[in-house]
C-alpha cells in the first residue's frame, strides 16, 4: 500500500489528533484550548504585523543579514508564535474553564467531540491561513489559493471557510451557556 503525503492527509491526521486530545484531556481543558486558540491567533498575527511594519518596510532589515526573504521569516514567526501561545495557556494559562453541568455519557461524549472538531478547525484554519502568507485582517481578501492548496480540495476548504472555523467555536460556546443555563465560570 503507497502512502502519498499530502495537505489532504496533513488535515486528516492532525484533526485526528486533536479529536483524541480533546477526549484525553475533556471537555472543558478542550473549551480553555479555543479561548488559548483565539488569543494565540490574534497574538501570532498581531507581532508578526507589527514586525513586518517596522521590520520589513520598504528595505527589510532581513535583507542585509542575508537567508530567507523576509515573508517566510514572518511566517515561520507567526506559526511558532503561535504554537507557543496556545501550548502555554493550555499548560499553564491561569484560568480555569468550567461550562456545562454534568450531563450523561452520551451528551459529554457529543459535546467533547463536537468541541474537539471546532477546535481542530480553528487550529488547522490558522496554521493554514499562516502558511499561505495571509493575515486573519486580511482572511477577507482571500481570492487565490498559494501553491500549498493548489492540488488539494480539503486545503483550499481550511482556507476559504477561515471565517467559519473562526467563528463557530465561540458561537457554539454562547450556544451552550443558554441551552446549559448556567453562567460561564
């Protein structure tokens, strides 16, 4: 059997992962990962613009040191900025979420995977939207896909529904605070 790798497999895998992940660690260390997800996305793309602003201009500073172009550099700054924020308020945020009551198995079981594939999305969506060299201020422009989405359908899907992905977790999250009930912790 011949295993291609592709972005396809890349998007099937790492929502895999984060679908499991999101039942090892339940449902509301899952809830406080989005809220992580959110700040990381807008931290991640607010440095790497102000650094772009004052670092890549009209003669970039990485110019003169030589190596990457100035793009990739910020790229690679946006993901690993990234990953660091939502590792570090996933590990050591100091909060805590506590958002649904205790329900029966099924319904803990429903919400922590329907949690898990917001949240897979949203991760995925911004590791893709950075990829391509765009910006979550500028994920409304969005008109033609980088070379990463050219042969893959699932990609090109991450990239133009960003706005979704970005969305539906903190729309599913006022959702379940009314039909709960209960106030957000």
């Amino acid at each position: 059997m011949n295993i291609v790798l592709s972005w396809d497999l890349f998007i099937i895998v790492f929502f895999s992962v984060i679908i499991a992940y999101s039942f090892i660690v339940g449902r509301n260390q899952t809830i406080k990962i989005i809220i992580g997800t959110y700040m990381a996305t807008l931290a991640a793309d607010g440095v790497a613009n102000l650094a772009h602003k004052y670092l890549g201009g009209p003669t970039p500073i990485v110019k003169f040191l030589g190596g990457p172009s100035a793009d990739e550099i910020l790229i690679t700054m946006k993901i690993i900025l990234f990953i660091i924020v939502v590792v570090t308020i996933a590990v050591r945020g100091g909060f805590e979420v506590s958002i649904l009551a205790e329900q029966r198995l099924p319904i803990r079981v429903l919400m922590t995977f329907l949690f898990g594939v917001l949240n897979a999305g949203l991760i995925v969506s911004t590791l893709l939207l950075y990829v391509s060299g765009l910006s979550l201020i500028g994920a409304a422009q969005i008109g033609t896909i980088s070379t990463i989405g050219e042969n893959s359908m699932l990609v090109q899907l991450m990239i133009e529904n960003y706005s979704l992905w970005f969305s539906l977790p903190a729309i599913s999250l006022v959702v379940v605070s009314f039909v709960e009930g209960e106030p957000l912790d």
